[in-house]
C-alpha cells in the first residue's frame, strides 16, 4: 500500500483529538510551570499518549519532567524524534507558546501512529523541560538520546509562519566578582568595591558591541549587588546571555567578552569567577530536504510562509540539528506584530487563532514525517543534506 492511501488516517485521526488536543494545550497554558519543574505538564502529555497506545518512559535521563515516548511499526527504524516543549517564562507564563508546542508534537506523533503501525518504522515523542532555561535536549544529545533517530521535528508559534529561524548559538555566563567589604563613609578607601566591577563590565561590553557583528547580541543583569550602600559590596554578579549566528564566532566573541570582565577586575582590584550558568546553545542548522516537505503542506494548509527576519532568539533545538537531520518551522497563532515574551503574546497562547494553528501544526508535521518515512530515497536525500551542511 503506499504513503499516499495513509493520509487520509492521519489526518482524521488528529480530526478526531482536535478537541482534546486543544482542552490539553488550554490546561497546560492555564498550569504555566517553569523549566524542571513541569510536573502537571509532562504528566499530561505522557498521559495522552499513554492513552493513544505509546509506550512512555519517564522520568527520563535523570530528569522528573522529561519523558520518551515510542510508538513502533513493523520495524524500529527509520525513526523520527518530535521535540514537545512545555515549560512556562517566569511572572508571564507560556509567553513563548510552548504550551502549543508540546501538544502539536502529540497531536502529530498520535496522527502518525495511524500509518505507522502498518509500516516500517516507528515515531517517539521526546518531552523536553527547561528549553528556556538550561535546556534538556543539550543533556539528551550528550547522552545519545538520537543515537537511533533519523530526523527530528519540531514547531514553535509565532505572528508569521516561517520555514526556519535563524537560531543563534548562545552561551550563558555568569561572573562573579570578590572585593572587600569595609565602612563606605568611615573607611572607603580599605575597601574594594565589587559592585564598581560590575558596573565597569557593563560600561566595557556596551564599547566592545560597537565591533562585533550585527547579529551578536549581549544582554545581561545584575543578580547581586550588595547588602546596604553604607557597606562597600564585597560580593557583586551578572549574569549574560552572549549570541551569534553561528559556533565558531561565538566562541569568538565570548573570549572578548571574558576580556572585558578580566579589565573590570583588574581596574577595580576585585577578584573575579567565570561559570556557565545553564548549557549552551548551538545555532540551528535547518535541512533543506526536510524543509522543502514541510513548505508543501504548509501551502497546503493554506498558510503563506514569509522569510524569516536576519537575526532571532536561540533554542537547544539548535543542539539537535548537529547531530541529527532536523527542522523547526514557525506557524502564525498569534495576531501580527505580537512579540514572544510579552503578557500579550501569552494571553493570545489560549485563543481561537491558536487553537486553530495547533491543529494545523500537528497535520504539517504528520505529514511531513510520513512522506520522510515512507520514502527511502527522500531519507537518503536528507541525510546527504545533513551531512552537507555539517561541512560548511
């Protein structure tokens, strides 16, 4: 039988969880829980899937809220990994739509099962805490979580659909400086001020911004700095997000950045420590085959697909793409102009226009990874483009 008599099965089977697909992303919006601490989300999501006849394993790699579930054909390979995503922004909650994110995964994976278990091959749904945060899919591809997967997916919401991001790399430091507590009026001067290091950091970044490249971004606070402003601070810190469009730069630009706190330090005498605070963040590498595929049912599913803006954000999808062919479009559900990480991007999360786009998400993708699985020469096709693209 071919892939083209299945369609008809995926696509009615998410017809006919559509509502409670849209009830699940409702609670976990209405549930917001931040990254490694998404019990009620991760429960719910399992669950679902548990019901549909996945086989759900979780925790998983050491992580309470994160799981792995499989739903095998007639064979175990080839195997796509969908990515679901539901940890919540702290005080806004899922102001970021990954209460949209992990139910499009389940929809899709539950979708496909329809097809999948008459043919060879299998699906898993891979539930990834903390992708705000530190990010698990870093920890899963050090634990080679995709050792067996042939490709990945994922779908993330925006106010534009979109084949791809450009993901930057991200690495996430924190500097501590030490100085010497002492009387800021009585006896300043046998005091070195840990905070003035800091602040020198901040003042040191904002020149070193006027010469890197335009798609580096730098931003950071102040996590501590000093307990009364009658004591000189002995202890002050920072932490910043450092991003560029791709690794190598990156890396480039954090040793400059490091310079600049190394200056802080030696100018204000305090003693300064360098740690990561949370993993770091490979750019995303889209592959091109994949993307080509997911193009043709976004159109038809009538959404008008625009070219993506010079620079975004960063996900530890990115991490998943060096190791794994892999795509994570973007699809509008929230009305234009609204920006992610906003009170209003959150509130529009629950709305029709999402709703909507949650279930459009899920055909997409179950499409997309049955045409992958079901076409030996397209695989191959993929993989040649990854193992292109690592080259480059």
């Amino acid at each position: 039988m071919k892939i083209e008599e299945y369609k008809d099965k995926v696509l009615k089977k998410i017809d006919l969880v559509a509502p409670e697909l849209v009830k699940l992303a409702d609670y976990i919006h209405d549930n917001p829980e931040l990254g490694y601490q998404e019990y009620k989300s991760s429960k719910a999501l399992a669950h679902f899937l548990e019901k549909h006849g996945f086989e759900v394993e979780m925790p998983f790699i050491g992580f309470e809220t994160a799981f792995r579930a499989t739903f095998q054909g007639r064979t175990s390979r080839p195997k796509v990994a969908l990515l679901a995503e539901y940890d919540a922004l702290p005080e806004i909650g899922h102001a970021c739509g990954h209460n949209l994110i992990g139910t499009a995964c389940v929809g899709a994976a539950i979708g496909l099962a329809e097809a999948v278990k008459d043919l060879e091959g299998s699906v898993e749904v891979l539930g990834c805490p903390a992708e705000e945060v530190s990010g698990a899919k870093v920890d899963m591809v050090k634990e080679d979580v995709f050792e067996d997967v042939d490709f990945a997916m994922s779908v993330h919401p925006s106010d534009k659909t979109l084949l791809e991001t450009h993901s930057l790399a991200l690495d996430a430091l924190e500097f501590t400086y030490h100085g010497k507590a002492s009387h800021a009026a009585v006896a300043p001067e046998k005091g070195v001020n840990a905070l003035n290091a800091v602040i020198a950091l901040f003042n040191n970044i904002d020149a070193l911004r006027q010469h890197v490249r335009s798609d580096v971004r730098i931003h950071g606070i102040i996590t501590e700095g000093g307990v009364a402003p009658n004591i000189v601070p002995d202890r002050a810190k920072a932490r910043f997000y450092v991003r560029a469009r791709d690794r190598s730069y990156l890396n480039e630009v954090v040793g400059k950045v490091k310079n600049c706190a190394n200056a802080a330090a030696v100018a204000t005498g305090a003693k300064l420590e360098v740690n990561n605070f949370e993993n770091s963040f490979d750019n995303l590498v889209s592959n091109e085959k994949l993307k080509v595929v997911v193009k043709r049912y976004f159109e038809e599913f009538g959404e008008e697909i625009e070219e993506p803006p010079p620079t975004s954000g960063s996900t530890d999808v990115g991490n998943v793409s060096h190791v794994v062919p892999t795509v994570n479009p973007m699809i509008k559900a929230v009305p234009k102009g609204v920006n992610p990480h906003t009170q209003e991007f959150a509130e529009n999360t629950r709305s029709k226009l999402a709703h909507d786009a949650l279930v459009r998400a899920s055909k997409v993708l179950a499409l997309s990874a049955l045409e992958v699985l079901g076409d030996g020469e397209l695989l191959d096709a993929v993989r040649e483009d990854f193992n292109e693209a690592l080259k480059t």
